[in-house]
C-alpha cells in the first residue's frame, strides 16, 4: 500500500483479493494508527497525573468537549467516507469528488463555530462540565487552548477517514503517527522543561493536531485519493442528506460517548476527585485496548463499502465475519490480562492510593464484559458503511447512551459509588442483545438484495 494506486487497482484489489490478507494488508495502519492515537490522547493523562489530582480530573472533565469536536470530524468524515467508498465500488467518479470536498469544508465550518461558542463560554461551558471549585481553574485553562484548534482538529478527521475508505490506510497512519509521536514528545517539554503545566499539554495536543493535518491534506495528494477542491463542494439536499445519512451514527455515538463522560463526572463528582479521575484514567484504558479493534474494523469498512457498492455482498458478510472472530480472541486476551494487572495499570496514570483502590475495581468489572465490545463494534461499522442509517444510529447510540447513561443514574442508588464502577459491563451486556436482535433483522434484508440482484442478473443473461 506504499505505493499510489490508480482507481482501477483499487476496485480490483477490493473487490477481487482474498479476505483475509486484504483486510491484514488494510487493517495494519489502521490498527498502528488507533493505538498510536489512543496512546497520545493517553499522553495527557499521564503526565498530567505528575502534576496534581485535581489537573488529572481537568483532563477528564475536558474529554467530552474533546468528544465533540471529534464527533463533528467524525460525522463529515465517515459521512463522506462511507459514501465515497460505496460510489467508487459502483464507479461513479463524479459523486465521490462531490462528496470528499463538501465533507471537508462543511467540517471545517462546523469546527470554527465550536471554536467560537465555546471560547465566548468558556467558564459556563466548564461549570456544566462537572468542574469542582479545585478542578475550575484547570480546565478553564486546558480547554480555552484546546478550543483554538476545533477548526482544523475537524478537518484532519475528515481527511483521514476519506483516505482510508479509499483503500489507503498507510497514508493516513503516516499523518496520525507523526503527529502523535510529536505530541508524546512535546508533553514532557512543554509541561515540565518550560514550565507550563496544564496548558503545555493542551499546547501540545494543538500543534500536533494541525502537524497531522497538513501530512494527510498532502497524504490526499501523493495516494491519488479523490482530491479537495473548493469548486466541487455541493451544500445541496442531496450530499447534505447523503452525508448525514452516513455521518449520524458516527454524531450519535461520538456525541452521546460526550454525554455519557459528563454523566460519569457528575455521577463522580460525590464521591470526590479521587473518584472523577479515578473514571478518567479507567476510560483511557479501556478506550487504548478498544482502539486495536477499532482499527481493525476500520481495516474492514473500505472491503465492506467497495463490495456493497458493486453488489459483493458474499465478500461483505465473509469479510465481516473473519472480523468479529479476530476481534473477540484478541479481546478475551485482553481482558484475563486488564483483570490481572488492574491495579499497576491505574497506578501507571495516579499513584494516589485512593484513585487506584477506585480504578482498581472499576477496570475490573469492564474487563468482565470487554469481549463483547468485537460482535457490538464490528456490527456498527458494517450497518453504517452500507448506509443502513436507523440500524447504525440506534447500534451507534446504545453503548454509551441508550444503556450507559442510564446505568450511571440508576445504579449508584442502589450501590453507591460500585454501581458507578458496574455500570459500563451493564451497558455492555444490554448492547450485546440488542446488537445481535438487529444484526438479524439486517441480514435478512442483505438476503433479500442478494435474491434480488441475482433474479435480476438472470433476467440479463436470458
């Protein structure tokens, strides 16, 4: 994949390699890029965590806004993406451009109006975070930087996630790696060397963000992907609403993962900044683990989408399935490893003794149902790349909204600060029976598009 590819190779390659080497040649830079990505929006945490608890909780407490802006990145690039990648499998050229350069400047647009909302209330927006008067300070400080880079934070999502469902995975990790390689770097330097605390990782994420973007606007050129020009943006109902359609789950699950960390802070915030950052640095570990699968599933979605385009739909399900079998070995080792090193893994983030007793219990009762996280992740990301829109919003929503949120409110009543701890393995288990009630529903209609397209097929050849 190092070398450009022209657009008649990558239909071929899609729509005519074995699966499993394919996906293994595609998931490679995805998963490198996620776990990469995961490790440095770790970074902050981490050495954070060597300056105080209340600064730790900060980062917390900043997540959700952090969630947005990736929603917003994520809504116009998987929006876009999705589509791109079903309109090349059935060679509609023109449509792809459309698509590629209204999803990137509408991205834009979106990410300069949370810059300024959010710099106008700032210190409102930081209040209805969950910030205690100790935490206050630190996250007014973390979040104003954090805001100044929305713009093209946005952007950079949406160029990655195009290049990718385009079948050019290793241009895109280029992009991600260097810029989290520079942020790991700058940490340190800017926090601890010059002094700057808090905001030097808010200016470390900022300045590695915008590196990322001007490496993938150039991986966009040098992997011959479909090109960004401002004359092929298209703001009409039809790309809007194709956009959309693609981009909602994305919004839903994003969006409602914002709501879910502000409820989680909130649930928390009784119980003390032990308990907020506690959460915190359980939900960067889980979420570093998750984003191996994530990256494998995006090494699925261009196969799922060039294939579903051109009317593959045996390779669609083949390549699904040796998905879901992957991803759930690798997360039962995952989880007997998370279960046994719980305590030093909390410990690597606080070594507050409180944080990591609160952790400790926390990391453990995920670890119980993280496996499932292979069959829920995998059906959402086939629902929306073949555009089944209510299934992929509904899947997109359950974990950390329909189930979570609720879990959060519901279960500390009954058992104080455990039921906090409980209540992602409770969302994970109803998410579990609900993704696989619409999972069959999906292929039963995925069935009758096959039946169709091949009567159709036979009436040709007569």
């Amino acid at each position: 994949m190092h070398k450009a590819m022209s657009q008649d190779e990558k239909y071929k390659m899609m729509t005519g390699d074995p699966i499993p080497g394919l996906i293994g040649r595609l998931a490679v830079p995805t998963i490198i890029s996620m776990l990469v990505s995961s490790f440095y929006n770790m970074a902050d945490t981490f050495f954070v965590g060597k300056l105080s608890t209340s600064a730790t909780a900060a980062v917390g407490v900043v997540f959700p806004v952090m969630a947005i802006i990736q929603a917003i990145g994520f809504f116009c690039g998987h929006g876009s993406g999705n589509s791109i990648s079903r309109r090349l499998g059935s060679r509609e050229a023109r449509s792809a451009e459309e698509l590629a350069a209204t999803g990137f400047f509408f991205a834009l647009l979106l990410g300069i109006l949370v810059m300024a909302g959010g710099m106008i209330f700032l210190e409102p927006l930081s209040l209805l975070l969950s910030s205690t008067e100790t935490i206050l300070p630190y996250t007014k400080e973390y979040l104003g930087i954090i805001l100044l880079g929305a713009p093209y934070m946005t952007a950079q999502l949406v160029l990655n996630n195009q290049i990718r469902f385009q079948g050019n995975a290793f241009y895109s990790m280029i992009g991600i790696t260097a810029g989290a390689v520079l942020n790991i770097a700058l940490d340190p330097l800017f926090i601890f060397v010059f002094d700057m605390g808090i905001a030097g990782a808010a200016w470390a994420t900022i300045l590695s963000q915008f590196v990322s973007f001007v490496l993938l606007w150039a991986g966009v050129r040098f992997s011959d992907c479909i090109p960004i020009r401002i004359r092929n943006v298209r703001f009409t109902p039809e790309r809007l609403r194709e956009i959309t359609g693609g981009g909602l789950p994305s919004l839903f699950r994003q969006g409602l993962g914002s709501l879910a960390t502000m409820t989680l802070n909130i649930a928390a915030n009784p119980y003390g900044d032990a308990a907020i950052a506690a959460m915190s640095v359980v939900s960067r570990i889980t979420m570093f683990a998750n984003s191996a699968v994530i990256g494998f599933g995006q090494g699925f979605q261009p196969v799922c989408g060039f294939n579903y385009g051109a009317r593959r739909y045996d390779r669609v399900k083949a390549a699904f399935w040796f998905c879901v079998k992957f991803s759930t070995v690798f997360l039962l080792v995952v989880s007997v490893l998370g279960a046994v090193f719980a305590e030093p893994l909390v410990a690597v983030f606080r070594s507050d003794p409180e944080v990591i007793e609160i952790g400790r219990v926390a990391l453990w009762c995920q670890c119980i149902t993280f496996a499932l996280s292979g069959w829920i992740v995998l059906n959402n990301m086939m629902m929306q790349t073949i555009g089944k829109t209510l299934p992929a919003t509904v899947l997109a929503a359950s974990r950390q909204g329909l189930f979570f949120i609720p879990a959060l409110l519901i279960l500390p009543a009954f058992l104080d600060l455990f039921g906090i701890q409980l209540a992602q393995a409770a969302a994970d288990v109803c998410t579990f029976a609900i993704t696989t009630v619409i999972y069959l529903h999906v292929m039963k209609q995925m069935d009758h598009e096959m039946y169709n397209h091949a009567a159709a097929e036979r009436m040709v050849g007569k």
